[in-house]
C-alpha cells in the first residue's frame, strides 16, 4: 500500500485554519506554555511532613549485629492474607465464561434447558460444592457442576439423520403415549438428542438429530435459507393454470409466502410434483396444495440441506460424516457467518492501519 504524503502548499497542515482562528479564551490555553504557573507549597508541606516523622526501619541483615530479628504475628499475617486473596477474587454472581448454566446442563444429557431452570431454582444444582440459584450464571471450563452428587460433563456433539416412516409423531415426549421419532433412534448413542424442526404424523423423509443446540437452531431458522426437497402426490392432477399461479413470485398464503424455489411437475399424470423450498413454516407444503383445493395423499421429503436418503432404508438412521458436517454448516450459512466476520474484521483493521498510516 502506497504510503499517503500530503501534497506541499497552503493546505499542508489541515488544522492550520483552526489554530490561526480559535477564540482566545482560557479553555485553549496550555497549562505547560501559559498561564499562571503551578506552586510547590504542597509538595514542600509533604515533604516537611516526612522530615517530622520517625521512619522506623524494618530491614534485617544477619551479618549487621546491631539490627534486631523482627518478630511477626503469623496467625494475623495468614488471616490477613487470607481476606485479601478473599477481596481481590471475584463473587460468584460475577463471573463469565463459557456457556449458561441452563445449557450447559441440557448438553450434559439431564434434561431439557426448560427443566434445568427449574433444577437451579429448585437449589438442586451445585457449582464447585456451593448451591446456586442464579439463573444467568456462566459456567467456567474450570467450574465443577453437580446434580444429585454427580457430576456432570459436557458431551460430545453428535449428528444422526433418520429416513422417518409414516405414523411417528417429531417431538421428545407425548403425553397421549402415541409412537414418537425419539423410539426409532434411542439406541444411536447415549447423548440426548432431539430432532432439528419436525415432519407431521404422516409425512415421511429426512429428519435430523443432534444435541448440538446452536446448531439446530441455525439450521431450522428460515434466515439459514436451509434447503428442502419433497415429493408430493396430490388426489386428483394438479391443473396447469393452478401450477401457473404458484410460479408466480407474488403468490402468497394467509400468513405471507411461502419462498418457492423450485417446482416440478410430471406431466405423465400431474398427480406427482417436485417442490423446493427453504421455509420452516409449519404444515408449509400441505397448506400450499390446500389453498388450491388438492389433498395430499403422499408427502415425503427427499433431500435436507444436501443430504439426501441414498443407503438409508426408510426408518433407519446414520451418523453424519464429517464431509456432510462441512457440507451441512456451510449450506444453513454457519460457516458463511464466521467468514463474513471474519472479513469484516479484517478489512476494519486494514481502515484502522491506513488511517493511522495518513495521520503519520
């Protein structure tokens, strides 16, 4: 980068005008060039002050016979020690670290985070041997947590894609007892795992687990612009001024678009189609069909962000590669937002060296 040199006339110094036109008041002046100047009598007060006084010596010296041992009081010298190290440390409310408390119980594997709040109000939670009740608290790497006298780890990220058949309901618990997605994986690892978004009752397809809490999160979020294929079998033929209609950039249902990106129909029966989309609106793709008069009687979802159902019978599950992992976090735009980051903060330091660069 080419180094910035001000150009030789009037203008060199920009701060000339300003100086030769600033008011003359005393809130320009220096201390050090004008104005009356500072008096010593303080500094000559102390210093009388310490003349005055009797300076008793603390030095020892083994070899000096005349100097005596001083004697210390090492219980007073421990306690005060002791309240010193006690004030300089931090209070327990004060610290900030790592994770939440609430989070860092969830991803040991208890329970929900929900269910940690209440565990911490409940006062059944302990941080190094000492209750805590705080619900902001931050968990340190350092920090020992308890519950129920044993103590909790984080555990391990873990990734499981499952081929989900029709009649299991997405969620972790059902109080009506019904089939739940969470039978068809509890054997894939020890972590507790939950699924990332839902599928209904009778859709079928890929559905992910983690317990990778803000991972899950960025991918169901619609901001991720998270990709989803499904194919669709309607009850009667899908009419073409109908698929005209949802082409359309402006179609919209009650509760605003539902961001289309692809469509494909076969044109053999019209009854099968191809959707794309990235919106996790709930019941999206049966509720698009529905606003036209159509029942769909098959719905399953073909493909998840890349990932697709190639070697996954339905109502089995994988694990995740990390080739996928990469694939995946790239694609629900992590990985984009930590380079976008990144970029930024690198192109302020570039402005902030140039900018120093001119000043010179």
């Amino acid at each position: 980068m080419k180094k910035h040199t001000p150009k030789k006339g009037k203008n060199l110094n920009p701060f000339k005008k300003f100086i030769k036109e600033k008011p003359k008041s005393d809130s320009f002046s220096s201390e050090r060039s004008s104005g009356p100047k500072k008096s010593f009598k303080r500094n000559e007060e102390k210093d009388k002050q310490k003349k005055n006084q009797k300076i008793v010596s603390t030095s020892y010296s083994p070899h000096d016979k005349t100097s005596k041992k001083p004697v210390y009081d090492i219980k007073k010298v421990i306690s005060v020690a002791k309240k010193l190290k006690e004030e300089s440390e931090e209070p327990v409310k004060v610290k900030s670290s790592d994770i939440r408390l609430n989070r860092y119980i969830s991803n040991s594997g208890v329970c929900s985070r929900r269910e940690a709040d209440q565990l911490i109000a409940d006062g059944k939670i302990k941080i190094n041997g000492k209750v805590v009740t705080e619900m902001g608290y931050k968990v340190q790497t350092s920090d020992k947590v308890e519950h129920g006298g044993k103590l909790l780890k984080r555990e391990r990220y873990v990734y499981v894609l499952l081929n989900k058949p029709k009649g299991f309901i997405t969620t972790t618990k059902d109080p009506q007892e019904r089939k739940t997605v969470m039978q068809l994986v509890k054997n894939a690892c020890e972590e507790r795992i939950y699924p990332v978004g839902r599928l209904d009752r009778n859709t079928t397809g890929l559905l992910l687990f983690t317990n990778d809490g803000e991972f899950a999160t960025k991918v169901a979020h619609p901001s991720s612009n998270t990709q989803k294929i499904y194919r669709v079998e309607l009850n009667r033929p899908f009419k073409e001024e109908d698929e005209e209609k949802l082409r359309d950039p402006k179609f919209e249902l009650e509760d605003g678009s539902p961001y289309i990106d692809g469509l494909s129909v076969n044109d053999d029966n019209r009854k099968e189609i191809g959707i794309e989309l990235h919106s996790g609106k709930n019941r999206i793709v049966r509720r698009v069909f529905e606003h036209f008069g159509y029942q769909v009687d098959v719905l399953d979802r073909t493909v998840l962000a890349g990932l697709t159902k190639k070697d996954l019978p339905r109502g089995n599950w994988r694990y995740l590669g990390e080739d996928e992992m990469i694939q995946l976090k790239y694609l629900s735009g992590i990985d984009k937002k930590k380079k976008k980051d990144k970029k930024e903060k690198a192109e302020r330091k570039e402005k902030k060296e140039g900018f120093k660069g001119r000043k010179r």
